[in-house]
C-alpha cells in the first residue's frame, strides 16, 4: 500500500472505497473537499467514525475518517490514503 504523507488532513482514497465498500455500508455519507494549487474539488465520501487499521502489522484505530468514493484525480491510483503529519 502505497501512502501520501503530505495531505493537511488524513483520509482513505478512491482505492480503499473500492476493495472495502462492503464494509463501509453503516457509515454517514458526505461531501470531501481536496484544496491544491489547481483550485478546489469536492469528492463524494463515507465518514466512518471508527476505522480499525494495520499498517507494517502495527494495529491502529482512526478516529472520524472520511473514506474517498470517486476519483479524485489521475495521480492518485497509486495511493491507498493521504496521511497528515502529526505536529
């Protein structure tokens, strides 16, 4: 899995949706907005309040997540989620 560690916010991308829609069937669905140097585009989402995750076999839980459900651009197929730092 692929991961973009510059984002402002954390979020899953188009990718995730895709391979785990089935389990994301109980969440709220919303609007995502992505700010950039080429303007602003909003994004249908799922915001799932509660998310558990491995990454490197390290367990995680994310907390008020929003999940992409379309495409966000051509240069995102190769990332699974947008990771902000943490300050």
């Amino acid at each position: 899995m692929q991961l973009d560690t510059g984002a402002a916010h954390s979020f899953l991308r188009f990718r995730y949706w895709a391979a785990h829609k089935n389990d994301l069937s109980t969440a709220s669905i919303g609007i995502h907005t992505l700010t950039g140097a080429g303007g602003s585009l909003q994004v249908p989402d799922y915001k799932v309040a509660s998310l558990p995750l491995t990454i490197a076999d390290l367990p995680i839980t994310l907390h008020n997540v929003d999940v992409l459900s379309k495409r966000a651009g051509t240069d995102e197929d190769g990332f699974m989620a947008s990771w902000a730092r943490m300050h």
